[in-house]
C-alpha cells in the first residue's frame, strides 16, 4: 500500500499514459481476481527451481512499475472524485444533524403521549378496541359457518335426491355456488366452487333419469317437481325434447322386454341368445299358445306409454292455465315473452309428438302382427286378435285422431284372407247341417232373443267389449266416455276379463218344453180343473211331447168358441227355427263381431253374411217350394221378384257342376270356388205321406225358420247400415229390398203344395160330372159334392191339428193353407162347372145353391174372411145371364179364367139365348184374348 508520500510523488513525476497503460495491460488477470487471492504465495509458487538473482530482481522491478503505474491510475482516479465526495460528505454530515433533530422530537412525543395516555381513560379506549374486535371476530365466524355449511352441502344435496326433491337440491346448488362466489378469496372455498359445478351436472343426469320415468308411470307430483327442476334451470325446451325421446325410447324397450319375456318363458332352457335378436325376428319365434296374451301384454303396456302422455299433456294444459292467469296479474313482461314462448314451443313438441308416439306404436304392432300368420288361429281366437287391434285402433283414434291406416290396412289383408277361408268353410258345414236337418223344431223359450247368445252379446255393451255390461258404470250424462277418461285413474281397456264367459251363460232352451217346473205344474192344474172341456180340446192345449202351454188363461168358453183355424192359441208364442236356423244366427253374429270389431272390412263381411241367408233361402226353396206345374196354375204364387232372387241365387252362388271341368279356364276354377254345391234334402224327411199332410210339420218348420231369419236379418239392419261405408250402402238397401223381404213369399209356393194334395179335387170334378144339370125346377137340396169337398175340409182340419200338436202352425201359416185350398177348392168348382155339357136355368140357380151352402159350411170351419176366390165362382155363375153385348165386354175384363172355362160359358151356358152368329164372335173374342198366352 502506497504511502501519503509515495503518492505525493508518484504524482510529480513525469509520466507517459501510453506506457502507464501497457503497464497496466501487462498485468496478469489473476490479480484481480478476488480478495482472498494470495499474492505472495502466487509469486512464489511461480520461481523455477534454479534461482537467478539477476532474472529475479528484473521481475522484482517489473512488479514494482506496474505497481507504481497502478498506483498512479488510483491517485488519479481519486482526485478525479474527490469533488463530488467533499460534496456527498457535507450530506451525510446534514443527515446526521437531521437524524439528531428527529430522536429530539420522537423523544419528545414519546414523552406526550405518555402524558397522553396517564391523562386520559385508558379504560374506554381498550372498550372500542375489544368491541372493534368483536365485531371482526363476529364477522370471521359467519364467514367460518358459512364455509362450514358450504363444505357439508354435498351431504345434503345427497338426502335431498334421494328424497326426489330436485327443484330443492338444484335451488340450494345455485345458492351454494353463489355464497361459493362471495367467500372465493379462501382457497378452501375454490375446490367447493368446482365440485358444486360437478354436483349440478349429476343432478340434471338424475332428473334425465327421472323424467324417462314419467314414460311408462305417469305420477302427477314427481313430473311437477322434474318441470320445477327445469325451470330453476333455464331447460323447459330442452326437457321436452327429451322427453320425445325417452318416449320413443320407452316403446322401443317396452315392447322388446314384453316380446322377450315370452319367447324366453316358452323357448325353456334353450341356448339361443334372444337378447341379441332384432324385435321384428324376435316376434317371429312367439308361439301360438303365447300369441294372444303377449299381444294383450303388448298393448297394455304401450297403453300405459300413451296414457302417460296423455296425461302428461293435460299437466301442461292446466299449468298453462295457471301461468297465463297469474301472468296477466304480474308486471314483468320480459319474464312474460319468454314464459309464452316456451309454453307455445312446448305446446307445439307435445300436439307433434302424439302423432310420432302413436305411428311408433302402429309399427310395432305391425310387426308383431306379421311375425305370426293369423290363420292358424281358431275363429274365438282371431276375435279375440281383432278385438284387441280394435281397441288400440280406437285408443289411437282417441289419441291422436288418426284412422290408424297402417294397423287397418295390416290387419283387413289377414283378416279378409282369414274371413274369406272361414266363410268357405261355414258354407260347406251349413250345406252339410242342411243335408243332415230333420226339420224338428229346435225348443227354444217363449222370451227368445238372438240378444241371450253369446255371439250378440257384443251389441249390449256401448263400450270396450271386454267389460261386463253388468259391470258398466251407469252414465248420468249423454256425453260419451274416451278410453282416456275412463281409465285414467286406473285400469286398462287390455285387460284379459277370465271369468267373462262364465257370467254370459245362455239360457234360451226351453226344458223340455216348460221354462221352468212352476210353469208346468200350473198348466196342468188349470186345464185339468176345466172339466167341460172335450179331452181333445185339452190336448190341443197342452202336449206331453211339445209341452208347450198357453200364454195366459183361457176360459172354457173361449176353448169352446174357438175357431178350428187358430192353431197358434194353443202353443207358447215362441220362435220357430231348428238347429241350423240357430247356426247360422250364431255365425251373423261371428260375422258381425268381426265386422264390428274391424269396420273397413264391413262390406266383405256383409256380403258373406247376405250369402248365408241366400244360401239357406235358396235351400227351403230346393226343398219344399220347387215345383214346376205352380206356375202353369196361373195364379202367380212366386213373385216375379221371388223368382229374380231365386236365378241371381242359383247364379252367383249355387255350383250346378258335377265336376270341374279340365278345359275351364283359371277364371272360371276361380269362380266355382265361390260357389256351393246345391244342397239335397235328407232322404229322413218324407213329404209324402196324406196322413202328415205331405210333411206339413216338416215345411212349417223350415219356412218358419226361414221368416224368423229374415226377421233377425231386420233386426240387424240398423246395425248393420250403421257400419256399412256410404258407398257400399246400395248393396245392403239392395239384399234387403230385394232377398230378406222375400223371405215370407216362399211361404205362398211351399203351403200351395200342401194344399194342392191335402184335398181330393179330382175326385169332387168326378163327383160334379155325374151332377145333372139341365133340370127343369129349381132344387131344394144341393149336390153330394158339396157334402164330400166339406168332408175333405173337415178331414183337412182334423189332419191340421194333430200337426199343430207337434209344431206350432202360426196363424198366418193355418191362413195361408186354408186360403191355398179354398183358392183351389173354388177354382175346382168354376173347372166342374166349365165342364158342364148341358144346364139350365134351373141348372144355374142350382150351382148357386150348391155354392151357397159351401160358403156356409166352410165359414164354419174357417175365419178368414172374406173367403177366397168367392167372387171368381160367383162372378162365374152369374155371368150365364149376361146379354151378348155385356158379355163381349166380360170376356175382354175378366182373363184369370181359362179359355175352356170362357169357351164352355159362351157354348153352352148362353146357347139358350143367342144366336150362332153371336157364339161366333164371342168365341173370336176369347181366342184373341188367348192368343198372346201362346
């Protein structure tokens, strides 16, 4: 280290910078290194070995110039500051005085504040200190409850979604997630805030999964707390959106689980993995005997799909109510425009989505439907099929409004397959039950009703035909019920009713004749106290074999004036059918089950039920009425349209092929399976026996039978045109104008036969030839004839009776007949007359006299009145006093007598007084007539 000297001398020497800085350059770098350098113990460690005193001290004095260059550059580096020194001196010196001056006046204070504070209350002062601390202290621990609350809120938001209260837990997540906000300075409260975020998010997945419950389980409370939740949210929209699709979802998953339970239930312990099947193969492996309560289970279960909806939709109907009333009160009326916006958007989803849901129910129907092929199945059970189809049809209708066009169309293809089949089939058993029918009478109650049989049962019931009309609540009002109304609180339209059949028994046979023992035993108690009646009488009313009784008490003056033609007063009013009468009224009413069940296909069912009637009519007509010489009578007993129905029959029905003919073209095969065979009468009925009146008994029944029908098929009409599409309505007007009202006619063609052998008319023409009756006085007594034609009649009515007490013989049938043989009997009289050779005046008073005491004798027997054909024998007889000129024009107005009968007037009744030249004309008169019959 330089002296003060050295330095003072280093500066007065002379000295040359450049050189001075080389110096300095020459130093070694190490020498400036750090302070802890070690300068000597460097210098030393760098002698060689050898020492050489001259190369030392020439390093010695090279050292000693760069020290004292270095030197020199301190010095002058240091008077170079020494200026701003002084100067930072005299501050330091004025801060020092400063700092003195400060710990005067700190001293100072110090001292009046402890004046300050012996002077003043120190008590009161340390009260404000602890109550500002109170209050900070107050303040931290709200804060740390808070805090507190916050941390154990997910505890709660637990309970409370177990509870199902999501509109409480979403309302205390966004209250917690709130305070989270205000307290966010704590690091505690930061990880809080991020897992009140997660907690949200699971609990809008919980309330998805709690509104895809509403689907199947509609519960009124649950979905108003899902739709509060919603709304805390802001999500109205987005829940109704998924809510379409939790529904469509639920149809999906409801049939398949349905389907699946039954095919695993029946396939047993197979391995086939039926889980993986698609739902259309998986309605292909369900079995026949599974088929119908599958379906059941199907449509009950989307029945509860669609009710959900249904009432979910009548939540929103009523909750808008609510809102639009407690919205016109309030005064917010951004809050308004968005509330009427969602509810308008909401309105719009749900109206869209009833016609989505229903056509996602048709297709899975439909495809259960095609998985299995319904003509498998019994006729009970495809109505069973159709009846529940139906129901959803009409469930779908309710819905939606829809026609359901893709169920009707699935189900009309199988079911007019399936019916055309069927129908077939009734038609070739009815064509055997007729072959096979004896014409007994069926014994049926006197209250007999096609209404008591099972198959009509459907009519008496105005809703599901499932429900027991019994069971049926009794409507107060006209309004009708929807399915939704009525089974909105409980139930199902798709209930299976078990015990149905068990409590609709039928009970319309009448046992053994009587409908109950009471009724028996008080016929034969009242007509055995009548004693004055003649047995016969008695038997008449009442029969051991047909047991049938009176229907209400008759006295014996009313037995005694009875008139011989009422048979029906001694016979219980019941109906008169047979065995096949009842089958065929059992299929109308399976024909109208389906029609009813299934309306689209209404016209085919008709038009097979018409084909019943036509056939049945078809075989009466075959069997009893078919007879040739009838018409060639004149008397015109089938009428032109009789006969029309009868040709359009034979037609379009009836197969009059033996066999099929190779040639025939497929057409035409085509056609005769549509037809039937024409049926035979069975070789047990036998019509011709005198002593039964040719199978009297027999034709009562059948064409009775046949009138009752058609008096069903009038019963039906109603119904029947209620159904019937408008424009298949002529079809229907046309079958009954023109076929069921021509039921009652075959009874004129039928009884004519009976009729027609029931009298020996030959005999009375062989009794009236021998009758002379060119006699010259007037006769006091009439003709043998007369006598032997009233025997006949006698003998008739005594043959009437004993038939009447196998078969009841209504009275217009005891009409029919005595009219028949009356007709017949008169017009026997008018060919004897005609057959006259010779008579007189005498002779003419004569025919009247016989002819009057008939009438009288036969009013006897009879009370039909007037008597037929009473005016064409009179008219007849009194027209041999007719002039010429009167008697050209009776001629031209009475043609019903034949030209015989014309031509014997004119030959020999008015020979007596006009001329030939006269008979010639009247003779050319009647051939005119006669001329466009041939």
């Amino acid at each position: 280290m330089l002296t003060l000297e050295e330095f003072r001398e280093l500066r007065e020497q002379p000295s040359d910078p450049q050189a001075e800085q080389e110096l300095i350059n020459s130093i070694e770098q190490v020498y400036f290194s750090a302070d802890s350098f070690d300068i000597v113990k460097y210098e030393l460690e760098k002698l060689p070995p050898v020492l050489n005193l001259q190369e030392l001290e020439a390093y010695r004095d090279k050292l000693k110039q760069q020290q004292a260059a270095v030197s020199k550059k301190v010095a002058d580096l240091i008077l170079e500051k020494q200026p701003a020194y002084v100067k930072e001196l005299e501050r330091v010196t004025s801060l020092q005085t400063g700092l003195q001056l400060a710990a005067v006046i700190c001293t100072n204070g110090r001292r009046h504040l402890n004046i300050a504070k012996e002077g003043f209350t120190q008590a009161s002062l340390g009260l404000l200190a602890n109550q500002r601390k109170r209050q900070l202290l107050i303040g931290l621990l709200k804060s740390l409850r808070t805090i507190k609350t916050l941390q154990r809120t997910d505890v709660r938001l637990s309970e409370m979604l177990e509870e199902e209260d999501y509109p409480g837990a979403i309302q205390l997540c966004l209250e917690c997630q709130k305070a989270a906000s205000t307290f966010k300075h704590y690091s505690c409260i930061s990880e809080l805030n991020s897992k009140l975020q997660d907690t949200l998010e699971q609990i809008e997945e919980q309330l998805d999964v709690a509104l895809s419950k509403i689907c199947k389980n509609f519960d009124i409370n649950h979905y108003t707390k899902v739709q509060q939740a919603y709304r805390l949210l802001g999500k109205t929209q987005t829940a109704m959106d998924q809510l379409h699709m939790h529904f469509t979802q639920a149809i999906h998953n409801t049939v398949f689980q349905v389907v699946l339970g039954y095919v695993e239930l029946c396939a047993g312990n197979t391995d086939t993995k039926f889980q993986k099947l698609q739902y259309k193969d998986l309605c292909t492996h369900v079995t026949p005997d599974s088929y119908i309560p599958c379906l059941a289970d199907l449509c009950k279960a989307l029945w509860e799909v669609m009710l959900s909806y249904y009432r979910t939709m009548e939540w929103h109907e009523k909750h808008d109510n609510e809102d639009t009333a407690s919205a016109s009160e309030g005064s917010n009326m951004i809050g308004t425009e968005e509330t009427n916006f969602d509810r308008g958007y909401i309105k719009k989803k749900l109206e869209h989505g009833l016609t989505r849901i229903w056509q996602d129910v048709q297709l899975k129907v439909k495809t259960y439907l095609l998985g299995t092929d319904l003509s498998i199945f019994k006729y009970d059970d495809f109505i069973f099929v159709l009846d529940i189809i139906s129901r959803l049809m009409q469930v779908g209708e309710e819905f939606c409004g829809s026609k359901s066009e893709v169920l009707q169309e699935s189900i009309r293809k199988q079911s007019v397959n399936y019916f055309k089949n069927y129908h077939r089939t009734r038609l070739d058993e009815l064509r055997m039950f007729l072959e096979n029918e004896t014409w007994e009478l069926c014994p049926v109650k006197s209250n007999f009703s096609i209404l008591q049989l099972h198959e009509f049962k459907f009519m008496e019931q105005s809703r599901s035909p499932s429900v027991s009309p019994s069971k049926q609540p009794v409507s107060t009002s006209s309004k009708t019920v929807t399915l939704f109304e009525q089974y909105c609180s409980g139930g199902n339209p798709f209930e299976i009713q078990a015990n149905h059949k068990d409590e609709e028994t039928e009970d319309v046979l009448a046992s053994n004749g009587y409908e109950s023992d009471e009724q028996e035993k008080s016929a034969y108690q009242e007509y055995d106290s009548d004693s004055d009646v003649p047995e016969e009488l008695k038997r008449d009313y009442v029969d051991e074999q047909t047991g049938d009784v009176p229907v209400k008490s008759v006295s014996r003056e009313t037995l005694k004036s009875r008139k011989k033609s009422d048979y029906s007063l001694n016979k219980v009013n019941a109906p008169i059918l047979t065995n096949t009468t009842l089958n065929v009224i059992r299929l109308v009413g399976k024909y109208m089950q389906m029609m009813n069940i299934l309306k689209p296909i209404a016209f085919d069912v008709i038009h097979f039920m018409s084909q019943l009637f036509d056939y049945y009519l078809y075989a009466i007509y075959t069997f009893f009425g078919r007879n040739d010489s009838l018409e060639s009578t004149g008397l015109g007993l089938s009428s032109s349209r009789l006969r029309t129905t009868l040709n359009r029959i034979q037609e379009s029905l009836i197969d009059l092929e033996v066999s099929a003919d190779p040639t025939a073209t497929l057409t035409a095969a085509e056609e005769r399976k549509e037809k039937v065979p024409s049926p035979h009468l069975s070789h047990l009925v036998v019509l011709t026996s005198g002593d039964t009146l040719h199978g009297l008994a027999e034709r009562v029944v059948a064409t009775e039978s046949l009138v009752f029908l058609a008096e069903q098929f009038e019963f039906l009409q109603p119904h029947l045109d209620a159904v019937m599409p408008a424009v298949k309505k002529p079809f229907l007007q046309q079958f009954y104008s023109q076929t069921v009202s021509t039921a009652s006619e075959l009874r004129k063609p039928i009884y004519w036969i009976v009729a027609g052998k029931a009298l020996d008319y030959e005999q009375m023409l062989l009794l009236m030839a021998n009758v002379k009756w060119d006699v010259k006085e007037i006769m006091s007594q009439h003709n043998i004839y007369v006598d032997a034609l009233l025997k006949e009649f006698e003998q008739f009515n005594r043959r009437l009776n004993e038939v009447s007490k196998r078969v009841r013989i209504p009275l217009p049938v005891s009409n029919i007949l005595w009219e028949h043989c009356i007709r017949l009997a008169n017009r026997t009289i008018v060919e004897g007359y005609a057959n006259v050779k010779k008579c007189s005046n005498e002779g003419r008073a004569l025919m009247q006299l016989d002819f009057q005491q008939f009438l009288m004798k036969l009013e006897k027997l009879t009370d039909i009145r007037p008597i037929p054909d009473k005016e064409f024998v009179e008219t007849y007889i009194k027209a041999y006093y007719l002039t010429e000129n009167d008697m050209e024009r009776w001629i031209k107005e009475h043609r019903e007598y034949s030209t015989k009968q014309l031509t014997n007037l004119v030959n020999v009744c008015l020979g007596s007084h006009i001329n030939k030249k006269a008979r010639q004309k009247l003779l050319a008169a009647i051939d005119d007539i006669d001329r466009p019959k041939r």
